[in-house]
C-alpha cells in the first residue's frame, strides 16, 4: 500500500500480499478502512472521504453505512447536518 498524505490519496500496489484483501473487500470499502484506521483520531466529511477515495460520493455513504451497522464507525453530527 502507497499512502501519500499530502495529496490526502490512499492507493494500493498490486503485490501478492494484498490479493486477499482484494479479493474480500472493493475498492472504495479497503481504501476507506486504510484512512479510517490509519486516522482514527481524525474525524471527516463523507465529501472529503470521497474526494480522498477517489470515488462516487453514494458508494463512499453506502460502505460508511455498512461500516456503522457493523459497529466499526461512529457517526457524529455537527451543526445542521
């Protein structure tokens, strides 16, 4: 794994330890567990997470969805959100 945080990017090399977690989990689901995990004192917009994933807003909610359901995540709300 290649995480270069000035460009806030997570990406994933093709080596043969990752082919598990590739086979498990998508693409969206493991580069949002990496920032997650590797960030868990930080707290983040779902736009920022999509931007940081490089994918569609609704896929980044939906896995951030399941993580919640899984108890993996907690949700805060801020404001008027």
């Amino acid at each position: 794994m290649v995480t270069d945080m000035s460009s806030k990017s997570v990406k994933f090399e093709s080596g043969n330890s990752l082919q598990p977690l590739v086979a498990l989990f998508g693409k969206v689901r493991r580069t949002l567990l990496t920032i997650l995990f590797l960030r868990a004192d930080e707290d983040f917009y779902v736009r920022e997470l999509a931007r940081m994933v490089d994918g569609g807003q609704g896929a980044v909610q939906r896995e951030l969805l399941r993580l919640l359901q899984a108890g993996l995540i907690e949700r805060r709300r801020r404001g008027r959100q």
